[in-house]
C-alpha cells in the first residue's frame, strides 16, 4: 500500500499517536466550488476540525500516490488547477498509473479513507439516484460505496437535484443506514427538510459512534450517511431554490450533459442562477458538518 498511499505529515504523526482523524473530498474543491472560494472553504474547513482536536485528511490524487493529508502549497495548486479530473472507484487505477490529478469524489474518498484507516468522512451532499433514472441509469457510484465500504459519511443530505425517494429506496436495498442528525426527515442540503421521513435519529456524537461500532463489530460491512442539517440561518427557501433547481435541470437536459459531468455542471448553474447563494450555503453546511463530523470522529476513536 505504501506505493500508492502517502500520508502528510500532520496525518502521519495522527496515526502514530492514535489521534480522531477526519477524511475530506477533493471534488467539492475542484468541481464543487470556484478558485479561491474553494481553496478558502477547505482550509477553514480543516481548521474547523483542528479546533476540535481532530485532525483533517484532504483526500487527492498526486503524482501517481493517494495522498491522505495535503500540504498548503499543494491545495492551493490542486484548487487553482484546470486539468483535475473527477475521481470515482472506476478512475484510481488509471490517474494513479498515468500520474494525472485526480479529485476524489466521495465514493474514491471513501475508498481511500479505509485504505488508509479513517473511519469517518466529511462533505457536503452524496450523489445519488438521478430524477429520471428510470431512463438514464444515472446512479451515483457513491450509493454503491455506501453499501460496501466501511467509512462513515457526514452530509446535509441530498440536493433535490437528485430524486430523493429513489435515492433513500437504493440505500434502504443496499442495508445502509440513513441517520438523521437532530432531526426525524431527510434533509435536501440547502433546505433543512425534505418529505422524506428517516428511519433512524441520532441526537449526540456518541450515538453515531456506537451505532457504526456495533454495525462493524458483527462484520457488516458498508459505511452510513449521517444527515445534519443546514443551520437554520443560512437554509434558503425551499421554492425559491426548487424553481431555480428545474431550470439547471432543463438546461442540463437541452444541453446534454451526460455522466459524471450532470453534478458539477448542476452545482455550476444553480450557482450562476442564485447569483452565488447557493455557494454561501454550500460553505456553511460543510463547516457545520465539520463541526459535528469532528466530535463524531472523536467518540469513534474512543470506542475503538
Ligand atoms: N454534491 C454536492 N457537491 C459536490 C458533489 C455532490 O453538493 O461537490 C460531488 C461529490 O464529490 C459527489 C459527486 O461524490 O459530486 C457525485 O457525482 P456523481 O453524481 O457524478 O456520482
Ligand atoms: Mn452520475
């Protein structure tokens, strides 16, 4: 392993010493967000989990390494790059053979955080079932890691860009467990609610940790998709961003944009149409995930 992984050195001296470790995507800075805002996001982001006495692993690939843990110069080049391309499971054994850059989405990030040993992931939204999946087939490859890869996920839910019943209907076939985070529905990521009632609620840190532990003890494998909603301050207005999420559709459709380019080219669009809300919502529900991803990380490490 030690080929393909190679550790930062803040990340190195977490693991010797057994400290909680937070893994981070790489897409959501290349493809998620715009330069700087992206490289600005991330940093903060990784400091949000440093003050919670966790320790942060952005996850990209390098120069033909996976690596775990970015230095400042490197996610400064990788958030400034043009050339990144995005990374699921089918990606990592060609960007890592021909050295190109590689941005992990959270399917890859979650890949590589078990190689690596972590055990708890922050984002911002999973992908998901696509609306009219029953014709494109449009299955984020990240329900399919969900099912199989033992790495907990923290989000703000689904975009409804998505279809979010079929998208809870795959994850509930698959046995993966979708937790929400004080509340009793779904969260769709700019908004705190959905129409989608969960299974399961969680209201502390420790319960997550114990729920996955106990889930991992029996050899059950896969990971979890712990839904926090959007703080309410910055959750915008559920028909405000619904209207403005069926024109990105259309426009996705009239422009035929196809696999893996259907999210970012979504995310670009309701940008550009909420004349940069969206992005400023964006950011503050994945510091808020890191806040509460970090307390999670150090209840896991605790029960280990
Ligand atoms: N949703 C977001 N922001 C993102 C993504 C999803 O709100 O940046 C990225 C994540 O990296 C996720 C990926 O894993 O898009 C899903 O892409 P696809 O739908 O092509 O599987
Ligand atoms: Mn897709």
């Amino acid at each position: 392993m030690e080929k393909y992984l190679s550790y930062s050195k803040e990340v190195l001296e977490a693991k010797e010493k057994g400290l909680p470790i937070v893994a981070l995507e790489s897409t959501i800075i290349s493809h998620g967000m715009p330069y700087p805002q992206n490289v600005q996001t991330a940093r903060e982001v990784e400091d949000i989990i440093r003050s919670k006495g966790a320790v942060p692993a952005t996850i990209a690939l390098i120069d033909g390494k996976i690596k775990i843990g970015l230095s400042d110069e490197e996610l400064e080049m990788f958030g400034n790059a043009q050339d990144v391309a995005k990374t699921s499971r089918r990606d990592f054994g060609y960007l890592l053979a021909s050295k190109k850059l590689g941005a992990t989405t959270v399917a890859a990030t979650m890949i590589a955080a078990e190689l690596a040993g972590i055990e708890l992931f922050v984002t911002g939204g999973i992908g998901g079932v696509h609306r009219g999946a029953e014709q494109t087939m449009d299955i984020s490859a990240d329900l399919e890691e969900l099912a199989g890869t033992n790495v907990a996920v923290v989000c703000a839910g689904a975009k409804s860009i998505l279809d979010l019943g079929l998208t809870l209907e795959y994850l509930e076939t698959k046995g993966v467990p979708v937790v929400g985070y004080g509340t009793d529905v779904l969260p769709a990521f700019y908004t705190r609610e959905s129409d989608f009632r969960l299974n399961i609620r969680v209201d502390s840190p420790q319960e997550v940790a114990d729920m996955m532990r106990a889930k991992w003890d029996l050899g059950l494998r896969g990971g979890a998709v712990i839904a926090n909603p959007i703080p309410e301050e910055d959750a915008m207005e559920a028909s405000f961003i619904n209207g403005i999420i069926e024109t990105a559709l259309k426009e996705a459709e009239q422009n035929g944009i196809k696999g893996k380019d259907v999210t970012p080219f979504m995310l670009g669009k309701v940008k550009e149409l909420t004349e940069g809300k969206s992005l400023e919502a964006n950011i503050a529900l994945v510091k808020n995930n890191a806040r509460i991803g970090a307390e999670i990380a150090i209840a896991l490490n605790q029960n280990k």
